[in-house]
C-alpha cells in the first residue's frame, strides 16, 4: 500500500506522543493519526471480524468492519467460512448491502454482477461484450489476505503476511479458553443479536479499565454490596474494584490486557455456586464442569461464569456474557457492538439468567454501560483543551510487577492495561505505513 498519498511523514513523533505513564491526547483527537491508526493497526494486525456460530448454514452472512472496509463473513455453499471484502470486481460497488442474512448469491446492483457464496464470479450481465478472454475465475470476490480463526473467533488480517494468529493472541489465548470452557460442551454460540452504541469519543478509550466502576457505576457496585444483585456476575458483597480486593490488572503483550478475577472470583466460589445451583440444570452443570475439568480448572471455570474479561487489541472485548467489537468511525466516533453469547450444553434457564444479567448492565436501558459511553463522550469534550495536552496513566507503575509466565501484574485500579495498550500502540505506529 502506497502510504505517501496521505502519510504526513515525520510530523508525527510517536516516541514523544506515547510515553511510559502519559501519553499526548492527540492521539485521541488528531483527525490525522486516525487515518494513520486505520493504515497502521487495522489495515495491518489481526482484527476480529466475527464468531463462526453467528453464520451456522450455508448463505449465512455477516457484514463487519476492518477499519472502514467492509468485509462479508460468510459460510460458503462448501460448508467453509470466509472473510471476502465486500467489494465488487467491476467497478468496486458493495455486493452485499444488507447486515447479516441467508443468501444463494451476491447480486451486485449496479450492474447485475452475481457472485456464489464462495465468492466465485458466477454471472456476468451481457458477458459476450468482454469476449472469450475473459476470466471470470479470477474476478471472483477477493478474499481477506489471511483469515485464522481460535475456538471459532474468526479473524482477517489485510497485511498478505505477518505473524499467525497463535503468535498474535499470545497468552491471551489461553483466557479466550475461559468463555468457550465455560461449556461443558466446549462451544459458544453467538445468535441473540447485537445491541449498538454510538458515542462521539475516540475507540480507544474503551474498557478495560478497573479504576472507574467506583464512579461511573457507583450505584451498581451499592447494589452489589446489599447484594440486591444477585447476578451471574455478582461476587456477593465484596467490591472486586478495589485495591484490597484479589482481582487484578494484567497486561498479555500484543496490547491485550485483562482485568483478572480469577482469584477474586475463587473466594467467593461457594456462595456462587449455591447461585447457580438454584437455576434450574444449575446442579447438573456444577457437577459435569467438575467432572469434566477436574476440582480445581472446573471450580475456576464455574467461578468465572465464562468471563474473561478480555481485552484483544485493537477491536475486540470478550466481558461478562458479550462478545464486543470496536469500530472506529473517526477520531471522535466510535461504534461498539455487543453480541450476547449462550454456552451450548446448558439449559435454558441458566442461559436467560446470563442473559439477563448482561442487560442488567450492558443493555441499551442497563445501569452500567450508557454511563461508559457518557463519561468517553466527556473526556473527548475535555480533550479538546490542549493547554496542557497530556493524558496520565501513571497509576501503580512503581508497584507492577512482572508474573513468571511474562504477563505484567498490577493491582485492579492500577492503569496497567492503559499502558500495554499503548505501548502496543506506539510500537504498530511507529512501524510505518507499509503493509
Ligand atoms: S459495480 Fe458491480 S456490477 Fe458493476
Ligand atoms: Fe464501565
């Protein structure tokens, strides 16, 4: 890719933007760094495009978004999945204008090009004018570079080379396992919709962050210590955001970062499992996942309720009961779309009562993330000060420590997942332009 075009070349010095502890808030607001991050990050890592249940039949189809292309997740008439750009080979119009569906084909409108679930260019309106040169094979749908998927996370890359998925996800594969584990089957499954978000702030300042639910959710986290919120994912009347408490902020590398409860979730693994328990196939499912994984990964399986708490750089979340991406629309725009997931293998009761617990907090009518979406609104509108320009990430940076599998430690408040986005952010930026 020809980055000279728009690339403003040395005007930008990242090293200086992105400090350890503080970075510059232009890089929150710059119109111009967004086009670099869409070239620089999206357009060249791996970037999640969609889980591989959301597209069971043959025709089933996703749209999603790679920075702002649009590309088509489909499984083929083959029974294989594919990411295709979305894109017609004649004069570059979509060919598939709908969100998700069933189709036998892809009828482009302007011209009544038609391409096959694979992609295949299968008809040609007035096909004699292009004459018996003319390869229809190779005007078939391009497909995303590369495409690897982990447990049925499907990823696209745009870069045709560059590490494989297993190297990108790092140790953050491992903790990925903890929602699709959460089955005793094994298996996820992504079919209850999407509810959307618009907020006028910048995709980066999304999530993963266990310093702010004290404030922002002040009145979630008073109903968790009445315990008037029983939810899938109460820990019964200890406060997990808190210093004192066993939870924890871990950075994985790559950007990726975690809020940890696994310990915090552990403490409170009776009173838990007597929650679930009292669901109906409550029982059943405590004794399989014991079973199954053995005392000790089953109790912690159980005790996280299929929450990682993830966070894979740059697009995607997997929290609580969701699977979330990040589309960046501007500097100052983003979309977060959240995809409820249900664990096969389970009954009916124990999903709805996930999801209910999911809406509780992350509905469009929740009591947690429209006060997110509010308080990312107000620090773009802060932002736009630049006085005094720099953004503080400092928190605990004197008190992380490095864990003997190479992951960075801190306590939950501690803004160590801030700091491993960023220096993951730097490092792509600083990479230049070429993919
Ligand atoms: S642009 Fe698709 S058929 Fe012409
Ligand atoms: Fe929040």
């Amino acid at each position: 890719m020809n980055d000279t075009v728009f690339d403003p070349g040395n005007d930008y010095d990242f090293a200086s933007l992105v400090q350890e502890g503080r970075v510059h808030s232009a890089i929150y607001t710059d119109a111009a760094i967004f086009e670099l991050e869409l070239r620089r990050i999206f357009y060249r890592t791996w970037v999640y495009v969609g889980h591989a249940s959301e597209v069971p039949s043959r025709g089933d189809y996703r749209v999603r978004l790679i920075g702002r292309q649009q590309v088509i997740m489909v499984r083929g008439g083959d029974g294989r999945v594919r990411v295709l750009m979305n894109r017609c080979r004649h004069r570059g119009a979509v060919v598939c204008e709908r969100e998700a569906g069933n189709v036998k084909a892809f009828h482009c409108m302007y011209h009544g090009w038609t391409y096959d679930t694979t992609g295949r260019l299968v008809a040609v309106t007035g096909r004699e004018a292009y004459g018996p040169e003319f390869d229809m094979e190779a005007m078939s749908l391009t497909p995303a570079p590369r495409m690897e998927s982990y447990r049925g996370f499907v990823f696209a890359s745009l870069a045709p080379a560059g590490e494989s998925l297993a190297a990108f996800l790092g140790p953050a594969a491992k903790v990925l396992d903890y929602l699709v584990d959460a089955s005793p089957v094994g298996e996820i499954v992504v079919d209850g919709g999407v509810s959307k978000t618009l907020y006028r702030g910048n995709w980066k300042l999304v999530g993963m962050d266990g310093y702010h639910p004290n404030y922002v959710h002040a009145s979630v986290i008073a109903a968790w210590k009445r315990d008037a919120d029983g939810g899938m994912g109460a820990t019964h009347r200890e406060d997990p955001f808190q210093d004192k408490a066993d939870s924890r902020t871990r950075d994985l590398g790559h950007g990726h970062c975690m809020l940890d409860m696994r310990r915090q979730r552990l403490k409170h693994y009776d009173a838990y499992e007597r929650f679930v328990k009292g669901i109906p196939g409550g029982e059943a499912y405590v004794r399989t996942m014991l079973e199954q994984h053995g005392e000790e990964r089953g109790k912690l399986l159980v005790a996280l309720a299929g929450d990682p708490h993830l966070g894979i750089f740059p697009n995607l979340q997997v929290i609580n009961n969701q699977i979330r991406i990040m589309n960046p629309l501007a500097a100052d725009r983003t979309e977060v779309n959240m995809f409820v997931v249900r664990l096969a293998g389970v009954s009916d009761e124990l999903n709805t009562a996930r999801l209910r617990q999911h809406e509780s907090f992350y509905g469009p009518a929740g009591a947690g993330s429209p006060d997110d979406a509010e308080v990312f609104e107000r620090a773009q509108m802060g932002m736009q000060a630049d006085v005094d320009p720099w953004i503080d990430l400092s928190r605990g940076m004197h008190r992380e420590v490095q864990d003997e599998d190479g992951t960075i430690v801190g306590l939950i408040t501690d803004e160590v997942t801030q700091r491993g986005q960023a220096r993951r952010w730097r490092e792509l930026m600083l990479q230049g332009g070429e993919r």
